[in-house]
C-alpha cells in the first residue's frame, strides 16, 4: 500500500488509543496532496521529521523556522527539521534550536535523511531529551554520508564517540 492511500488520520488515532507514541518522517509528494493527508494527523503524531523542501511543500513558507513553527502548532510535540550540510532545527513547545552539521568527508547521501530520522527515534526511545536526540539524528545523517547507502553506520556506540570526539559537538546555534 502506498502511504498516500493510508488515511494517517484514522492510523494515528489508533495508535494513540493504544497508547503508542507516534512518528511520521514525511516524504516528497510530486502531487501536492500530502498536506491533504497529513493534515488530520498532526494533532496525534508526537514527533515530525521533515526536510527543509518537504516543509516548505507542506506549509508554504520557505523558512525552516517558518515552517517548523507551523507544523508545531498543528499539533506535534517536536519538529525535526533535517537540512542535510545545514544541520538541523528543532522546533518544541520550549522553543527552537538549530544543530549544526558534523564535519565529514561526504561519499554518499543515500539514506542520509532515513539514518538521521532512525537516530532521533532511537534517542527518544531510549529516553534521551529530544535536544540530545536531535545531535544524535545529525551524527546518524553524518556517518551515513561516510560510505555508500547507509553503511557509515555502524552501531548506537559508534554514533556517541563520533559526537563526543567532534570539535565541536553540535551545540545548539540559537534558541528561541
């Protein structure tokens, strides 16, 4: 089934009625119905992941932070904002913070998005504050581009050297 024939309303709904925290990593819609879709949903998906294109598709606004704020208020309790050698935004009730990218020697972006959006989620599913969750999303997205496809990541443990042994270790460039 493709994700444009689920009706995410109807899915998030029940997942919230069994308790679940929920998560959407949107993606390109080259029919500009996604919002369509999406829009009912937003009020149950507890963590958003977009990239700076499909949130400006989505509202319209072409400035992540924008963009973030609009998506947050429709319902999300974060908004990642992946934006590739840009880093990342965070967008919460508690304000917003932009990540700054890691420093690698870029091979290939082949699943970079999926690697940081699967580091996001594994932070907040090992409880980690979203903030911390979100440096973790930048190095998964990071040490994927190292290799081919998603084969720069090697493990949980790799992912937290790699941030800890950085110069810079990806604070947060402005909050708001």
């Amino acid at each position: 089934m493709k994700l444009v024939n689920l009706d995410l309303a109807e899915l998030t709904r029940r997942a919230k009625s069994f308790g679940c925290r929920t998560s959407l990593d949107t993606d390109w819609d080259a029919f500009g119905s996604w919002m369509q879709r999406l829009h009912g949903a937003l009020p149950q998906i507890d963590f958003l992941m977009t990239n700076a294109e499909e949130a400006a598709m989505l509202t319209g606004r072409q400035d992540s932070r924008a963009a973030a704020e609009s998506l947050l208020a429709q319902g999300p309790e974060a908004v990642l904002v992946k934006r590739g050698a840009c880093g990342s935004l965070l967008a919460t009730r508690a304000g917003m913070m932009e990540f700054s990218a890691f420093q690698v020697e870029v091979f290939d972006t082949t699943c970079a998005g999926d690697a940081a959006a699967a580091g996001f989620l594994l932070g907040v599913s090992q409880g980690l504050p979203v903030e911390e969750s979100a440096r973790l999303a930048n190095a998964a997205g990071a040490l994927c581009t190292t290799q081919l496809s998603h084969h720069g990541i090697v493990s949980l443990e790799q992912a937290r050297l790699f941030i800890a042994t950085q110069s810079s270790p990806s604070p947060p460039l402005n909050s708001a």
